[in-house]
C-alpha cells in the first residue's frame, strides 16, 4: 500500500470526516471518483459505513455518558430544543433529516438517545438513513462533476471569488441557525 497516494489518504480522509457527517468529503469522494482518483463504490461503502458509526457514537454518547456530555452542550440549549422537536415532529425521518442539516446532525442522535429512543430502533433506521445520505451527495457530485470542476477552474483563475462565497456560506449558515433557535 502506497502511503503517499492520493487515493490511499483520499479514502482514509472520506473514513474520519463521514464519521462526523461531513457533506462536503462526500461529495470530494464522487468528484475524486469521476476525475478516476478513487473508486465510487469504495468510496461511498467507506462514508457510508463511516457515517452509520458516527451516528451510532454519538447515541450511544447520549444515552450512556450523559453527565460527561452535558457540559459540551450546556451552550446549545436551543439547538437540542430544536433538535427534540424535529424528532417529535417528523419520527423516524428526522433520521434522515438530520444527515442533510448541518448545525443540529450531532445533536439528533443526542437528543433521540436523551429522549430514551430504542437503541435498535436507531441503528436499523440509522443504516438505511446513512445509504440515502451518502448516495444522494455522492452520486449528485459524481453526475455533476464537470460542473463543480469549471466552478473550481473558475475560481482558481479569480481566486478574489472564495473567500466572498465563503463569507457568504458562512453567514447564511449562522444566519440561519440564529433565526431558527430564536424564541417565538
């Protein structure tokens, strides 16, 4: 095995990031794929096999090592408030919603666990939650790589464009998350 390889540290960077929920390394994967640097199906079994084990951590951190985890979370009340409700609201599809939510995927299964969720329960729906996830962003990238590719050699030749587009996500996430854990 090649350890400087850029398929070697691709899949092992798809492996750490998935576990956390990553979007974004998803996506490199299927571009990654596409420009014939990794293998598609390696790629997505890793995210999604990776993905399924960082949901399944993060429940078991909830519902077993609550006291040790409260006080990571003592600031992000409204967040795990709102968290509970997508979960008492949507069932077992905040599951699946909450792979796509950036701000609040953490603290789903968190909040499941702390509602007293069934641990089964969450893993069953969990593996079928984390397929979708991983399919829908990976093959999106994959299918529309030649897009995402012109945007990137766009920007590579006006490089003054990433950091406006990143000012701009950056705010619009923030914006967001404060607008939706307002008090109403």
């Amino acid at each position: 095995m090649d350890f400087s390889s850029l398929e070697t540290w691709g899949y092992l960077a798809v492996a750490f990031f998935a576990f956390g929920g990553s979007l974004m390394i998803v996506a490199a994967a299927g571009v990654f794929s596409y420009m014939g640097k990794m293998d598609l199906t390696t790629a997505l079994a890793i995210a999604t096999v990776s993905n399924y084990m960082g949901d399944m951590f993060l429940f078991y951190l909830g519902k077993y090592q609550k006291k040790e985890i409260q006080p990571y979370f003592a600031k992000h009340k409204r967040k795990i408030a709102l968290a509970t409700l997508i979960m008492r609201k949507y069932g077992v599809w905040a599951i699946f919603i909450q792979k796509f939510l950036y701000g609040i995927k953490t603290l789903v299964p968190l909040s499941m666990a702390l509602s007293k969720y069934d641990f089964k329960k969450f893993g069953f729906y969990n593996v079928f939650a984390s397929i979708v996830f991983v399919l829908t962003i990976g093959l999106s990238a994959y299918y529309s790589s030649e897009f995402i590719i012109s945007v990137f050699n766009y920007i590579k030749e006006k490089p003054w464009i990433a950091p406006m587009i990143l000012v701009v996500i950056v705010g619009a996430i923030w914006y967001a998350m404060e607008h939706m854990t307002k008090k109403r």
